[in-house]
C-alpha cells in the first residue's frame, strides 16, 4: 500500500514509512492502540501542524534537527531528541531547513493514556533528551513493524509495546525529576528513616527537628519528589507490613496493630478500610484457606 503524508513533494523524502490502524471494539475499550506509526527522513524542511486530535503522540528524533511549538512555547530538537504531547492542544513541529531531521513517531490512545500523558507533563517539559532514547527507539520501531498487518494479535502486541513505552518514559522522567531538585538528597535521607521508622509513633514536629526543616517545607519537599504527603506514605507502609501479618501470622488484630504503628485494632481496622475498601478481620478471611 502506498504511504501518504502531508501534501509536499515526493522529492522531500529520501525514506518513509507509515502505518494507519482502526482499532477494534475490544482495543479501544481495554487496550492502548496504535492510531498512527511511521518513520520519515526528509531532504528539505518541513512542517506539520495539527489541533484537535483525540490523539497523544511521542516522538524521536532519529538524525537532524528542528523545533516543537507547542503552548506557545518553542522547544528546540536535535538527534537524541524526544517529544510526548496531548494532540488536543494546537502544535506543530517543523524540520531545519540546513539539517533536515530522521523521525520516528507513534500516534496512540485508549486505556489510561490520560492518566500516563498528566503525570509525565507534571514532571517534565513537552520535549526532553531521554537517557534512554535506544530503549525507546527499540521500542518504537518494533511498533512500526508489527503494524504493517492488522489483526487481533498485532492489537495485543501494540498495547503491550506502548506500555513498554510509556513506562520507560515515565521512569527517565521521574529520575530526571528527582535527581534535579535541589532538596532530592535531603528527602532521600527522610525518606529510609521512614523505611526503617515507620512502625514507630509518627510526628511531623519530630520529623523536622531531626532533619532541621521546618514541617511545612518537609511536607511540601516531600509530596513533590514522591507524589505522596508525609503521613498517607507512612500509613501505606504500616498497611503493607499488615497485610502481611494478617495472611502469615497468627496473632490477633490487636497484636498486629501495634506492631505495625496503630493504636489499636479499631485504628487498624479504620485506617485499612479507609485503605482498601475492606476492614482488616474481612481481608484475613479472603486470603486463608
């Protein structure tokens, strides 16, 4: 099948490639699908533009260079380049008239790819340099070819390498994000004696005095590295070890409130609850034989 792109001469491209998909039923309802899959090398500039599209889109600069406009902000892209936006908003991206760029790119939606696009735009800009651009472009170019046939297998192959996808981007972003703040040490150092404390009477006052910060910078350090206050991530940690004692231990709600932190079996049970939707007797009832 001929591959159409933008309306500009053939004499533009040296090499391309792109793949169209209609997603079944069962993919848009369950799955991330592939809308659009391509690669392109041009030998003259050009720009796309687009508005509107119930689409999110990731790109890699292969070769080359160019810039992203995108909420009115210019981003500048060269070889090693990367960009994760929400078609939505207006944009386009335009190639070097000197330096003609190499792109490979995959058009997706479906399952929770809202969820995946806010938290990556709540820690990083449109465009980056990931380090883990060659993961990334294996990726993307085992999307490109499992999508020249469109099947029910090809569906399930493509949902499975756009999560691969997203998950490297989210976790070069989130180190990125966390090596670069200025307080990542510090909170680090909060962060294992919480690991090591959590069972313990918690106090944000204490907290503050041992690491000499004060409590409302602490909190507020501590949600933006980790996505999480202070106390609920103390709390997940104490429901964990519970878990635990509940479906491997014999002792009674009592005991294992008190070894996990809480006050009692009725502060257990009140915070599991509140946890999982279920008080601690009923989840060690589900779980043992």
């Amino acid at each position: 099948m001929k591959n159409y792109f933008d309306k500009f001469p053939d004499s533009y491209v040296q090499s391309s490639r792109r793949m169209i998909q209609t997603p079944s039923a069962f993919a848009r309802s369950a799955l991330f699908y592939v809308q659009e899959t391509g690669y392109l090398k041009l030998r003259e500039s050009h720009l796309a533009r687009r508005k509107n599209l119930e689409s999110y889109l990731v790109v890699l600069v292969l070769s080359g260079s160019g810039t992203l406009m995108y909420q009115d902000t210019a981003y500048p892209l060269k070889k090693g380049s990367c960009f994760f936006i929400d078609c939505q908003a207006p944009y386009y991206h335009q190639s070097s008239n000197t330096d003609p760029w190499e792109l490979i790119w995959v058009h997706f939606n479906g399952s929770s790819s809202r969820e995946y696009y806010q938290y990556f735009s709540s820690k990083s800009t449109p465009a980056f340099s990931p380090q883990v651009f060659l993961e990334l472009k294996d990726s993307m170019e085992n999307l490109l070819e499992i999508n020249t046939a469109s099947e029910l297998s090809t569906e399930i192959s493509s949902s499975r390498l756009i999560v691969e996808l997203l998950s490297l981007l989210l976790l070069d972003i989130t180190e990125r994000h966390t090596e670069n703040h200025p307080g990542h040490q510090k909170m680090a150092q909060v962060l294992q004696y919480l690991d090591e404390h959590y069972t313990e009477k918690f106090s944000l006052d204490a907290l503050s005095e041992k690491f000499f910060i004060s409590k409302f910078h602490l909190s507020r350090e501590f949600r933006t590295l980790y996505g999480i206050t202070l106390n609920h991530y103390v709390i997940a940690r104490r429901i964990t070890l519970a878990k635990k004692l509940l479906r491997f231990s014999d002792h009674t709600l009592e005991e294992i409130a008190i070894k996990c932190g809480f006050y009692d079996a009725s502060h257990l049970n009140r915070q599991f609850k509140k946890s999982e939707d279920i008080c601690a007797s009923d989840f060690r009832k589900k779980w043992i034989n």
